[in-house]
C-alpha cells in the first residue's frame, strides 16, 4: 500500500490536534504562549518522523513536504493553499527526483491539486461554497455541490494525463466520491482509529467490524463505478505535442486570474482534436520482437505467438480489440510508423505499426 497524502494529512492532523488541546489544559501556557504555532511544530517534527518510519518513498515525501510547507504559513499567519505553495513543492521534489517530472505519479499529484486550489482562489467559486448562516438543508446541498464541483475539475485536469500514459480514463469518477469521501472520512477512518484505540483492552471488534462494512460499501461503490456503461474513456496513441498543448492550455488556465484564462481552452480544444485524430495502429509489435498482434478488417485481432507458430484469432483478446479501436492499451504502444503493405490484411494499404513494451497485453 501506497502512504501518500491521506496519512499523512492525518497524521498531522491528529497530532495538531492533540498537542494544542493539551497544552489548552494550562491556563499559564494558554495565556503566555501561541499554542497553535507550538502545535504546528509539534506536527511537522511527527510529519517527518512518520515519513522516515514508513520508509520515505517518493509519495510520502511529496505529502511530508507539501504538509510542512503548510505548516509552515500556519506558523507565519500566511495563507496556507496557495498556488505558489504548490509550485514550491514540485519545485523541491524536482530538485530531489528531476526523473519524477516524466511520471505519471507527478504529473497526475500535481495536476489533481494544481486544479483544485486554481479552483478554490476563484472569488466566484469561493462566494459560492463559503460558510454562511443557513438551513441545514441548503447546508447540505452546498457540501454536495462543493464535492461535485471539485471532483469534476479533478476529473477533467486528469484525463488527459492518465489518457496519454495509460490510454484510459474513468468518466464517473466524480459522482462515486460523492459518496466515497465522506464515507472514507467519517466512518472508515474513524472507527479504523477507535479500533486501534479500543484493541489495547481487547474491545475493538465491533470499531473494526463497522470499518469494514463501510470498506465492503466504499468497494461496492468503486465497481459500480468502473462497470457502469460508458464508465470508461479509451484512446489511441496520444502524439506527444497534442499532449504538452492540453497541458499548456490548462496551466494558462490554472495560472490567469482575468478573462485572458479563457484563451486556454482553444489550446486545450486544439490538442483533443489532435489526439482524437490519431489513428489507431494497425500492426502492434512488443519491445522484444517475440510477439505481435494484427487488426483484422473485422476489428478482430490475429495473435503471433512463438508457441502458436503463426496468427491465430483470438476471441480472448477483445481487452486488446477495445484497445486497438480506441485506445494503445495500457503502456504498449509507444510510437507509430509507416511500413510497407502488410499480406493477409485484406487490401494492399499501407498499415500502421505500433510497438508495445508490454508483452502481457498482447
């Protein structure tokens, strides 16, 4: 399991949380010292600590620093989230891993939260959700609607990246965290926690009994997602320009604050159409040589495999005819060429090839 962002927003959280109450129990201390910039520290020294004990892998370090760098404005009475804030962070881990900007972990990280705090710096959006003297019903629906919003423009800054480097996306992904974050929030880690606690006198059953019903739920949620008709985006070999123009438009759109951020969207709306544009291959070679598969004029696909000897149809392969019709599947193929005619392809047009690194998809 990864340890990312979650644990450790919660394990800054908890610790805050618990020294300021504390040291709230003295009235000396309250009234002497500032408890909450003693807190904030207190909770960065944990952050680093719990990095280092979980082994200090890339995703725990980009938690530990991006929640040290909050801390860090809590303690100077900045504002926290900011842009600069996060363009703070990718810079540090740049500096540690530079081979990381090339990966789809950095990329997809700091796309997701580049969105949401470009979002929530908007005074339109922020006009919208704050916190304000009403129902509880219009209370509720301004949460929903909170989460709906931030899950869709996660949604959308994601798709193109997880559409280049893995050729499909999750289209339902937004309406499932509806449910899917409060759930994890107020059931799954807070009896998950208490069962931790209540394991020390040997009452923790029932806590770890309802973590899992509510884990069982967040699962059930999660398939019903990924099976839902059209839950799933697929694409073919994305060119490498039409995907820095996507990326480009975005951050101009991230980084404006006038109407010139709209300019954006015709650079983004240009690199969609080029990706959309992108024939699919036609002939898909792995990395080795040792296997390739051919599209069939009927959309089937013909396996070569050394143990088969020749092409052979493959009924089993419709993961990689999906592909083929809409998508290089997974990280296969890399790049498409022009060859010669290729014999047993129906007419003699020119085909396109595409080599594939990963021997499993084929």
């Amino acid at each position: 399991m990864s340890v990312s962002g979650l644990h450790v927003t919660a394990v800054v959280g908890a610790t805050m949380l618990l020294v300021l109450r504390l040291l709230a129990l003295s009235p000396w201390l309250a009234l002497r010292w500032p408890l909450p910039v003693i807190a904030a520290g207190a909770a960065g020294v944990t952050a680093v600590g719990y990095t280092l004990l979980t082994g200090a892998e890339v995703p725990t370090v980009r938690s530990c620093i991006a929640a040290l760098m909050v801390l860090a404005a809590m303690m100077l009475g900045r504002q926290a989230i900011t842009l600069r804030l996060v363009a703070f962070g990718a810079l540090v881990v740049l500096l540690l891993w530079p081979e990381a900007l090339m990966g789809p972990s950095f990329q997809m990280s700091f796309a997701a939260v580049t969105a949401i705090v470009a979002l929530y710096e908007s005074q339109r959006v922020r006009g919208w959700f704050e916190r304000r003297e009403e129902g509880w019903g219009r209370r509720l629906a301004r949460g929903i609607g909170s989460l709906l919003l931030t899950g869709l423009v996660v949604e959308i800054a994601l798709t193109p990246i997880a559409l280049y480097h893995f050729h499909k996306s999750g289209l339902y992904g937004a309406l499932a965290n509806i449910a899917a974050i409060p759930l994890t929030t107020f059931v799954v880690m807070p009896f998950e926690a208490a069962g931790l606690v209540f394991d020390a006198v040997g009452l923790g059953a029932p806590f770890w009994w309802v973590a899992e019903q509510g884990l069982r739920l967040l699962l059930w949620i999660a398939h019903t997602a990924a099976n839902a008709p059209g839950a799933l985006a697929m694409l073919p070999a994305m060119p490498g320009g039409a995907y820095a123009q996507m990326v480009a438009g975005g951050l101009w759109i991230a980084l404006w604050r006038a109407w010139a951020r709209l300019a954006g969207l015709i650079a983004v709306a240009l690199g969609a159409l080029w990706a959309l544009a992108t024939p699919m291959p036609d002939l898909l070679i792995t990395g080795d040589g040792r296997h390739l598969a051919l599209r069939m004029p009927g959309g089937e696909l013909a396996l070569l495999r050394d143990r088969a000897g020749g092409l052979c149809p493959r009924h089993a392969g419709r993961e990689w005819r999906r592909g083929c019709r809409t998508a290089r599947a997974g990280r296969t193929a890399r790049r498409a060429v022009q060859c010669g005619p290729v014999h047993g392809h129906g007419d003699a047009r020119r085909a396109r090839v595409a080599d594939c690194r990963d021997t499993q998809r084929l």
